[in-house]
C-alpha cells in the first residue's frame, strides 16, 4: 500500500510540474486557488483549474483553497530620509567609490589609490552681445598712394565684452588697391553696458585706434553715436577721419602714403552672426 502511494504521489508530482504553470500565470488577485495536501507524504498538488483535476485523486488527500492575493496589510512606518547630498553623484570612468568626504560627497579612487585630477571650472557662456554685424549702406572714400587710386571701405561691426560690462565696438571692412583686396579690421572703443542689457541701449564710442590687417598702418580717429534697439540691429552715425595719415605696403612698392578722405554717414547693422 506504501509503494502504490509512493508511486501515485509521483504520478501527481509530474502532473503538478506540467501543468500548474500555465495554470498559475493565469490568476488574478481575487480568484480562489484549490489544492490537495498528501499527508502520508507531504506533497501538494493544484486542482480546479485548466488541465488539472477537477477534485482530489484519493479520499486521503486533504482538499484545501486560499486567494491568489492576500489582504491588504498596514502601512508600514516612514523611513529615514536618505543623504540628498549624494543624489545625481558618481565617480568618473575608471574609479570607484571608497568612501565619502567630509561635506558628504563621495571619494572616488582608481586601482591604483589615485582620486581623479581636480577639473577645472567651465568657462562662464558667451556675452549675448559678441558677434558680427553688416551695416547698410556700405561707407567708402577714395585713396591714393604713389600716384595710384583705391578706396576704403567700412562694411560691419564686431562687437564683444572684453571685460565686465563693457561693450567693444570694432569697425570692419577691407581697402582696395592695384586689384587687391585687404581686410581691415580697427580696434574698437568700449561703452558701458548693463547685465541684463536694456534696451535701447544707447552708443556714443569715440577715439582712435590702429587698423589691424597688418597692410595699413596709421592712427585713425572714429566716432560711433547711436543705440542698440535689440540684439539684432542697431542704427547709428559713423565718422572716420585721420585717414590723410596712414601708410600702406604694396606689392613690389614697399610702403607708401596713403592718403584717404573722411567717412562719415548713418547706417543701420542687422545681428550676421
């Protein structure tokens, strides 16, 4: 009788394995699951489900049912609050956490013992205000030098904050002679400026300064008066004068007088960059 039961039990056994799988991936918290329990050898088996027996094989086995979910338990009690201060933290590639300073944050460490090298700040962003501009119209005056006829032309602006509230206005354009073309770039004049700008923002720059293409050298006095109505455009009066006092080195010349007429107009400049 013990060996038959034996031998049932592992038919049981067998069923058990190949069948409450699909059966139990099919529960729902509320259904009511059924099994019997073998207790000469200790082995339960499901029942009333999809491709199982629909009761116990054996009056000996004892039937029994429970629900696939339980009740709701209490809440349990809050925890402590975790270290804010090592949220978003980690160590670089190739180190590892070995501990934690003395403000919280994490000692990161290589397999060598070495913490990773201090990196160096971010460079703070860019002035809104640093870019280029083209004006219109085209500001121009004939040269001469040597005898021979050129122009010189003023085309843009560069502006830039080279240091705390102070706004750089550089003059741009390009001299042409004996067929050449040769960009110049002026020094510029600073105005002050707030953080955050207001606009309009106002612009009265004057001075002289040195051309910077390297083929024109000279002094030239320059006047800018005008306002910024955005960061993309601005209108002002221009005047260029001194330009009776420069020198040019040409190809094959050496370095020559040049000798230009003064500029001066009204332009509007639209933001090119």
């Amino acid at each position: 009788m013990f060996k038959r039961i034996l031998f049932s039990s592992s038919a049981v056994l067998c069923l058990l394995t190949t069948s409450t799988g699909a059966a139990a991936a099919q529960t729902t918290g509320d259904q009511v699951l059924y099994a019997c329990y073998i207790p000469l050898v200790g082995v339960v088996y499901r029942i009333k489900a999809p491709g199982l027996p629909q009761a116990c094989l054996a009056k000996s086995h004892v039937e029994f049912q429970w629900n696939a979910q339980g009740p709701k338990g209490d809440r349990g009690d809050t925890g402590p609050a975790g270290n804010l201060a090592l949220a978003g933290q980690n160590c670089p590639l190739g180190y590892f956490v070995t501990g934690f300073n003395s403000g919280g944050g994490l000692v990161c460490r290589n397999t060598s013992g070495d913490e990773p090298p201090v990196q160096p700040p971010p460079p703070p962003p860019p002035s809104p205000f640093n870019g280029t501009w083209t004006i219109s119209p085209t500001l121009s005056s004939n040269c001469t030098a040597a005898g021979l006829n050129g122009s010189i032309n003023v085309t843009g602006l560069t502006t830039f904050v080279n240091s705390p509230n102070q706004l750089t206005l550089s003059p741009t354009g390009f001299v042409s002679f004996l067929g050449g073309t040769y960009p110049m770039v002026f020094g510029g004049a600073s105005v002050a400026i707030t953080d955050p700008p207001t606009f309009p923002l106002a612009v009265v720059a004057s001075g002289t300064a040195s051309p910077t293409s390297g083929i024109v050298l000279g002094q030239i006095g320059y006047n800018i008066n005008g306002s910024f109505s955005s960061l993309t455009s601005f209108s002002a009066g221009v005047i260029l004068s001194n330009l009776d006092h420069l020198s040019i080195t040409l190809p094959g010349a050496g370095t020559v007088s040049l000798v230009c007429g003064q500029i001066a107009g009204t332009v509007t400049g639209s933001r090119a960059q």
